[in-house]
C-alpha cells in the first residue's frame, strides 16, 4: 500500500498503526458520498476481514473514519476528525522552515541565489533567500516586491491562478517595460503564462534586468492552493539555451518538493519542454 512504499526503513513500524494508515489511504480514494465496504477495504489492503473490521470500528471510535448503512450495505469512508487534525497540521507548517533547506540545496546544485515569495495584491514578496558567497553579488532584498509579469517569482504566481485572474492582475497593474525583452503585450503574456503553467516553471531572460536570468516556480500546499514560489537568480553571462531547461527541472522540482512537505499530493510529471522564448 502506500503508506509502506514511501517508508524507506520499517524497522520500528507499529503493524496495527501501519494497517490503519493503510486503510485511511484506501478510503480516501473514492468518489465524494460513496464509500468501501469492509470486504473491499480487506481485499485493497490485503488483510483479513476480521481485521480490516477491527480497525475500522477503532478508527470510527477517535472520528477518523464514518459509516452509513447496515449489514451487507455499510460503506465506510473518511471521518471528519481527519479534517480537525489537518487544520491543526497546516496551522504548525511554516512556509519558510520547510522551504529553506530545500533553498540551501538548490543554492548549492544550481550555484545561484534562491529565494522564496509570497503573494500579494499580485506581486511577489521576498520572504526569505539563499545568497552565494562569490564576488558578484546581486542585489535581492527581504521584503522586496517583485513585478508580476518580467519576473521568475511573479510569473510562477501568476501561472498557477486561473486565467481570467491572472487577466486581472495585468489588467490591475499593466505590463511595463523593463528591458527590450519584457513581455508588453497581454495575449502574448498570456500565452506565456499557458507555457509556464505546462512545464512547470518560468523563465526571465533578461525581462526585468538586462544580464540577469531567473528561474521560478509556485509552491502549493495540501488544497492545491498557491500559496508561494521559489527561484534561482543568477548572471547571465553567455549561458547556453539548453542549460535553460536543465536549471528549469531544478528548480521545479525543488518547488514540488516544498509542496509536498505541505501535503499536496503531485498529480503526474509535468513534459520537460521548455517555455518557447518571450517576445515583446
């Protein structure tokens, strides 16, 4: 089941604890308003009925699992102590504690700054970063608000709302030029956003700052929210096209990492085309 496959060591596993984990899993899986009945939640997990019963009346008994029905029609399913309990978990996550030593790593593989933002009124906030100890260094500030639409943090927000909201926030705040590459043109920058929203990240080639490249890509959390993005800033400097992609997968799959410590649950791998080039 699940639950055993993510486990990499089952050394100190409890049996019993782990049956019921496997059995909240397999009731999660059905339609909304139907449910399993005992000899299907036994045949799913591979375990006996009698004990497939057993941790079913337990679970019910602390809220975690609900019943309807009687005899050969009760169907279980998902209790609502389950949604009690992740409204106490998401409360005790912090954004920043999960996502910093997922920066510190993407710092280190990629040999670019990192940073994290959070949404507001439509652009990104920098709410914590990784800086690289070289000569150069760029110029990113804590607190600092990113444009929407020329920059890796503020695309990868904008790519992850509905489109008719992404609409409004360029509607709200336009498309200022910032360098000859900067996307101006709303369709166009649309368009784009469709491209960011299919691979996964996005790219600022020099849209915001001439000789300046970033690379973001959004963090949700465990409702499919968008709660954040990531990114990798760097110079330039000649780097060639195909490195582009490469550093793209990083970074996204170090957002999905994050999400995933939030409790989203990845749908499937995302194509590894990259963005076509912005146009002005």
């Amino acid at each position: 089941m699940t639950n055993r496959a993510v486990q990499e060591d089952p050394k100190y596993w409890v049996k019993s604890v782990a049956r019921a984990a496997d059995i909240l899993e397999v009731l999660a899986t059905p339609a909304p308003g139907s449910g399993l009945s005992v000899t299907e939640v036994a045949q799913i997990c591979g375990i006996s009925k009698s004990a497939a019963f057993g941790t079913l009346q337990t679970l019910r008994a602390y809220g975690l699992v609900s019943d309807d029905g009687e005899g050969m029609n009760r169907r279980y399913r998902l209790g609502m102590g389950l949604s009690r309990l992740g409204d106490r978990a998401r409360s005790q996550v912090s954004l920043r504690g999960v996502a910093h030593p997922v920066l510190r790593d993407l710092s280190r593989t990629t040999g670019m700054a990192s940073r994290l933002a959070v949404p507001e009124d439509g652009h990104a906030v920098v709410v914590d970063q990784v800086e690289l100890d070289h000569r150069v260094r760029l110029d990113l500030r804590m607190g600092q608000r990113e444009l929407p639409h020329c920059t890796g943090l503020g695309k990868a927000l904008l790519s992850a709302m509905p489109e008719a909201e992404a609409a409004a926030v360029i509607e709200r705040h336009g498309l200022p030029r910032r360098t000859p590459r900067t996307i101006t043109d709303p369709a166009t920058f649309l368009a784009h956003l469709r491209d960011i929203d299919r691979v996964g990240y996005a790219l600022d080639d020099e849209e915001d700052a001439e000789g300046i490249l970033c690379i973001g890509a959004p963090v949700r959390d465990d409702r499919d929210m968008c709660v954040g993005a990531i990114s990798i800033t760097g110079l330039k400097l000649g780097l060639p096209a195909w490195r582009y992609q490469e550093l793209g997968g990083q970074v996204r799959d170090a957002a999905q990492r994050i999400s995933e410590a939030l409790g989203w649950a990845a749908p499937d791998p995302a194509g590894d085309t990259a963005p076509g080039p912005p146009r002005g």
